[in-house]
C-alpha cells in the first residue's frame, strides 16, 4: 500500500540520502487476523547496520536467499522492534526482504491479531546506526489511518482507535 506520505518520502528520499529516514507500513489485516508491517529503509544503511552487529560484509542486492543474511536482518528487526497489542507483546515473524531501487523493504508480520484497540510501538530501528535516524511510522487499522513520527532518541509511540 503507497499512501501520500509514503510516496513524497519515497521520492524524497531518491534524491538525497544524507537523511537517515525509514518508513514503517503496518495495515491490519482483519480477515486474515494479522498485522502486516513493511520497513522501508537505504540498501546502504542495513548492509552497514549488518556488518555492524553481525560482523559480515553484506551486499543485499547479491544476497536474497542467502539465510545468513535472512538471519541476521530478522534477529536486528526483532531486537529492535516490539509491538504490544491491547497490552500484550506480539512476537514478530520475519518473511523476508527485497530490493527496490536504493532501498530495501523487510517484510514482517503479527499473526493471531482480531481486532486492534490500542497498539504500542517500541522502536528503535537504526539508533545504533545513526542517531540522525528518523522512523515513520503509518498505521492503518479499524479503517482509520494514523501516522508518526519518531525521531532519535524517542523511540515509542501508543496508537488509540
């Protein structure tokens, strides 16, 4: 899904990166009762943020079925990305990533999510890596989009519908 802010960022984005800026989808799905979350971030950023903590070079472009690396980007977006739904901690499960132009997509879900009163969102995604990092969040659940910004050092936000 591309809303309006996801699309003026994107083309943003593609102009200049010397903006630390990641994008976070999250739409529920209520027929299939999950959360579906989509991380836009720079190639560049999590192949640096990967060699970081997991001390390998990566190339992400060379690497999408390699399980090291679908490890290793799924260990870093669970450790920094905690999700409580109507008060109760969600595990996130990793589906995998793809490339698209300078940036990469990661693709995770929530599974067994109802119905959405309240969500809160910890999230620290790529503090590590640059403490200019901004991460926007657009949530839509309930037919009713809403839309965050957290910027370094904040790193949550509670969503009410």
């Amino acid at each position: 899904m591309l809303n309006i802010h996801t699309f003026i960022l994107s083309s943003f984005l593609t102009l200049i990166h010397p903006f630390f800026v990641s994008v976070i989808d999250m739409k529920h799905n209520a027929k299939d009762k999950n959360l579906e979350i989509s991380v836009r971030v720079f190639t560049d950023d999590v192949e640096a943020i990967l060699k970081k903590n997991y001390h390998n070079a990566v190339d992400l472009s060379k690497s999408t079925n390699n399980a090291e690396v679908n490890k290793n980007i799924a260990q870093y977006v669970q450790s920094k990305l905690a999700i409580s739904i109507d008060g109760k901690g969600k595990s996130l499960h990793y589906i995998g990533y793809e490339i698209q132009k300078e940036s990469t997509w990661i693709y995770v879900e929530i599974n067994d999510v109802a119905t959405i009163k309240k969500m809160n969102i910890n999230c620290s995604l790529l503090f590590d890596y640059q403490d200019k990092q901004t991460n926007i969040f657009n949530v839509k659940a309930n037919g009713t989009e809403k839309n965050y910004k957290l910027d370094y050092p904040k790193s949550s936000v509670e969503f009410v519908w």
